[in-house]
C-alpha cells in the first residue's frame, strides 16, 4: 500500500486499495480459445506473420500472449498458439491511429512514458494517447532525451527513454491494482475507459506473457479519470 500511494502522490493521482476486476471480466473477441501449441518466436517472425501461419486472427494471438502491443515480440520468447478459431480476429485488440484527434492533453495520470522499440511521436500521440503530435512535440517541460533529438513524427526513437505527456489541468484518477489473465493493454485500457498510454505508463516493464507467466499477474490500472473543481481551495 505504501507503494501504492507513493506512486500516486508523484503522478497526481490517488491510489485505491484491492483488486480491481479480473481481466476474464470483460468480454473480448474468442476468449474462450484453447491453447493449440507452443513455439519459440524466430527472428524475422512477427505476430502477423505466425497469425497468417497459423491460420489465427492477430488479435487470438495477441490476447492470449497479453501482448503490450501486437506489432513487437521478441525473438526466442516463448509463445502460445491458440486452437484455429472458427472466425479469427485480426482487428479488435489494436488502438486507432487517430490522425484527426485535436486532444492536445490526456485526463489525470500518470504523464511520463517510457518508449519501446518502433515508437515514434506520432505513434504515442495519435496512437497510445490520442492526442496530437505537437502537444507532445512543443510541450514546453518535454524531457531532455526529446529536446536534444529534436525528432520528426516519424522517427524512430531509441527505446527506454523518458517522453512527457502534457496533462489537462484539473485532472486526476483512481490508481488501483488490475488482476490481469488475458487480454491485451488495449483491451485493459477500453474497460477502465482511459488511454492505453496510460496503462503502458504504469507497467513499462510488462510486454506479454513470455509462454503465459502473465496469468494472475497484478497491473497497476488508471480508472474513474476525471476534471474537479478545484474553486473551493
């Protein structure tokens, strides 16, 4: 608990003790499919390669994998291939790359991201956090790692470095720990009705499963994000 609250004071958001739902709570597409085999993912392999392989829908392998993000998977992990499905999704597990959005700052917290392989600014902005590119590439406190780079929406960041996410002023969330046991950071994000950023944030050293350790795994989870009325202080 002390965790907990720790990381929210430093995050702007308040920490809630217990377990929220579990991640079998909340319907997904096929999330009864059975475990067909298990294979070691090669180099050159992609999830949407072994999808088409397997004649398995990307997003059958992304649940059962708990993947972050279905397009990264790491060469020699473990991975569990799903029974064929009678009709194989390939498109409700993935976030909209929303290049419309006028979003220029997300609800509460936390608002520090830390990249992963192929991130680009205009994939955490349009993607995992619906906002536009230059909020994250004019926001005057953006991280040093940003400002030295200086780089275009399309380049490729190193991983593991810091991006800062403006923050709409007035704003905070619930943190709360989520058991997680299938699913996709996506589907996590859709049930708590925050940005998938926004879990992401939260659990940097999480990406799938490896093989299905990620059963009874405990997420930390962002929920009820919310303005308030701060004219009372």
């Amino acid at each position: 608990m002390l965790f907990l609250t720790l990381l929210a004071l430093a995050s702007g958001i308040s920490a809630l003790p217990g377990l929220a739902p579990r991640s079998t709570d909340y319907p997904v597409v096929n999330a009864n499919i059975s475990i067909g085999q298990t294979i070691y993912v090669k180099e050159g392999d992609t999830v949407w390669s072994l999808a088409a392989t397997y004649r398995v829908g990307v997003c059958d392998l992304a649940r059962m994998n708990g993947l972050t993000d279905p397009d990264f998977i790491y060469p020699g992990e473990k991975f569990l291939i799903p029974a064929v499905p009678a009709h194989p999704d390939d498109f409700s597990c993935l976030d909209v790359n929303n290049t419309e959005t006028t979003n220029t700052c997300i609800v509460g917290g936390p608002h520090v991201y830390t990249t992963m392989p192929g991130d680009t600014i205009q994939k955490i902005a349009n993607v995992r956090y619906n906002i536009t590119v230059d909020a994250i590439m004019n926001y005057a406190a953006q991280t040093a790692y940003i400002v030295d780079l200086a780089p275009g929406p399309y380049t490729e960041l190193e991983a593991d470095q810091l991006v800062k996410i403006p923050l709409c002023e007035n704003t905070e969330c619930i943190l709360r720990t989520f058991e997680f046991h299938y699913g996709t950071m996506v589907d996590v994000a859709r049930y708590f009705g925050v940005q998938t950023g926004q879990i992401m944030s939260l659990n940097q050293g999480f990406n799938h499963s490896d093989g299905g350790a990620a059963a009874n795994a405990a997420l930390m989870v962002t929920t009820n994000c919310t303005y308030f009325d701060d004219s009372w202080y």
